[in-house]
C-alpha cells in the first residue's frame, strides 16, 4: 500500500464509508482530498463509533486488519498516517483505547506503544467508568 493510492484502498475495502468520502468531496470541492483528512474526519467517527459499541466484532476486526496492513507498509508516509491520524485518536477515550487494544495486530500494537513515549494512556474521569463489552 503506498500513500498516494491510500485513499482508494480504504474505499475498496470499505465501500460503506463511500457516501461519507462523497460529502467530503463537496466539502472539500475536490476528489483529492488529503488522506490525514480524510481519514481523520471520517474514518476516525467510524472506528471509534464502532470501538464504543463493541457489539460487531466482523466490522472491528475488518479495521484492524486494514490496519496492520497500514502497519506492514514500506511507504513511512502510510505508516505515519496510521499512527498520528489513526491510532493516536483511539487515545482520547478509555473505553475506546481498550477495545482498540483488544483487537490490535501484531506490527500495529508495535507502532501503536511508540505512542506512549508522547501520551498519557486514558483513564476513566473521575466519577465516571467504562465498561468493556465482549
């Protein structure tokens, strides 16, 4: 996978995302959208919307392989994509960190706890707790 057809993979292998990609691409005004965009502005809510629930472990487990697939790439730019557009977002949130950690490929954990050396592992808020759904 390199970063220039990044994109396009993401929509072959997630054609359930490609009326979300369509808005982007009025937003935008163009079909070349920026892949940390992109990825970011949608592909984000996706994932972390499905880490929440937890309830469709095909769908989760179809993003973590498309994952380490990133993970697995030679192109440093898909790989960077995937750990400060991707991977850092599933830090914001304990519950979601938690199921993301659960369903994590080998070569992505990898890149995944490099991002500990910059932040913090999410905790609950005080008075608030997280349940994780199997």
């Amino acid at each position: 996978m390199n970063y220039d057809a990044v994109n396009e993979h993401l929509m072959t292998r997630f054609p359930e995302l490609t009326l979300l990609f369509k808005e982007q691409i009025n937003l935008w005004g163009e079909e070349n959208i920026l892949p940390h965009c992109f990825y970011g502005d949608t592909l984000n809510y996706y994932v972390t919307e499905l880490l929440r629930k937890n309830s469709d472990s095909q769908q989760i487990k179809k993003v973590f392989q498309f994952y380490e697939e990133m993970a697995s790439s030679d192109d440093v730019e898909v790989r960077n994509l995937l750990q400060v557009t991707l991977l850092e977002y599933l830090w914001d949130e304990e519950i979601v960190f938690k199921n993301a950690l659960e369903n994590m490929q080998p070569k992505t954990r990898i890149i995944n706890s490099e991002i500990g050396a910059y932040l913090k592992t999410p905790v609950a808020s005080p008075g608030k707790t997280y349940e994780t759904h199997t």
